[in-house]
C-alpha cells in the first residue's frame, strides 16, 4: 500500500495548448494536464500518505503552480489538498461539472481577484478586552461600523473598475474581494493608494488572484 499513489488536483483550465507547465509540482512530483472535452484539469501523482516534508512547504510549492498557470490563463482553483483515487476519477468529476466550469471560465476571462483584508488596530482591541461587557460589546459595535465605512471607502473609490465585491467577516475583522478585469488593475491599484486609513485601522490590498471567490459552481 505504501507504494499507491493518489492524484492531486490544482485547478481546471480552458483546453489551451500554449500554456507552458511548470517543472514540477507537489513533493516534486510532475504535472501533467487531464483533459475533459474542452476543460482541462492539471494534476500530479500524490503519496498515499503524508510525507516528512511540512505541510507549509507543500501549500506553498501547491501556490507556486497555480500562480504560474494563472500568469498564462484564468483557471479554477481547487484547495489544497484536494485528493482524488485516479486520473479517471478526476477526469468523470470533470465531464459531470463541464457546463458549469465551462460557464465560469468564460465569465471569467482575463478576471483577477484582489484581496482586501480590514482589521482594527491592535492597541484599541486590547484597550477593549479590559473594559466590562456592555462597554466592550459597544467598543466592538463601533469598530465594526468603523471597518465596514472603510470597505465602504474601498468600493466607492474602485468604482466601475471593480466588477464586483465578495465580503466575509472574520475574527480579526473584514475580508473582501474584488473582482477585476486585467487591462484596469493598474488603475484600480493607484485609486486605492490614495486612501488615507484611519490610524486604529490597518488595511492590506494583495494579488492578483484567480477570481475563486467569484466562481460560482462548487467543486467537493
């Protein structure tokens, strides 16, 4: 059983020729394209079990591939890891989501994501964690409002450049997404460098991204 081999899969991509692979992928292993129709999947050999190497490693050389495809052309990511029995089991999940993958990566063309991520400022939460428990659910209440004005910000400034927005709550605070066409990221970009944050809010802009959090199929 040791010697098994499990297939990992790192996205799904429109059938593409001039794409150019990466070396390698995962714990070195290398990549190759599974085809679908008119979808592509990339994907590498992966050991039944969890190798020495750390996790963290693994996500980022799992990153690595993603990115390098993403430079070429808009894909589906999957999450890491996400693990199937064989290059024919990935290939029928594929063929049973093709309309939907196929709807997507078209809506998507030439997208990008933009990650936005709006917390409070350290000293202001712990000020709160002393105060009693009306005064420290009205503190949170505030900063809330105060972090949800700054996204607020964030999407008027973007304007028409950003096609759309996704916002979850976190612990820590806000995370929004935008979504992006390539030719205005630039643009996007110098507009939201010219705003000028709150000093007890600290706001982080990166990518680009592929549009994940725009796809709207999900892939188990």
């Amino acid at each position: 059983m040791t010697n098994e081999k499990l297939v990992l899969a790192y996205c799904i991509a429109g059938n593409i020729s001039e794409v150019k692979l990466p070396r390698s992928g995962v714990e070195g292993a290398a990549v190759r394209w599974i085809a679908s129709g008119v979808l592509r999947c990339l994907a590498s050999d992966f050991g039944r079990r969890m190798p020495d190497a750390p996790v963290p490693e693994m996500v980022k050389e799992f990153s690595q591939v993603l990115q390098s495809i993403f430079e070429q052309t808009v894909i589906i990511p999957f999450r890491f890891p996400t693990i199937v029995e064989s290059d024919e089991v990935l290939h029928g999940f594929i063929e049973a989501r093709s309309a939907e993958y196929g709807e997507a990566l078209r809506r998507l063309h030439n997208k990008v994501q933009m990650d936005v991520r709006i917390t409070a400022g350290r000293a202001e939460r712990s000020q709160s964690r002393a105060q009693s428990g009306k005064d420290y659910l009205e503190t949170r209440r505030a900063e809330q409002q105060q972090l949800q004005s700054v996204l607020a910000e964030f999407r008027r400034v973007s304007g028409s450049l950003a096609e759309a927005w996704v916002k979850r709550d976190t612990p820590s605070g806000i995370r929004a997404f935008a979504l992006v066409d390539r030719g205005v990221l630039e643009d996007l970009l110098k507009e939201l460098g010219r705003l000028h944050m709150p000093p007890e809010v600290s706001a982080r802009i990166t990518g680009p991204w592929p549009p994940s959090e725009f796809v709207e199929t999900a892939h188990e």
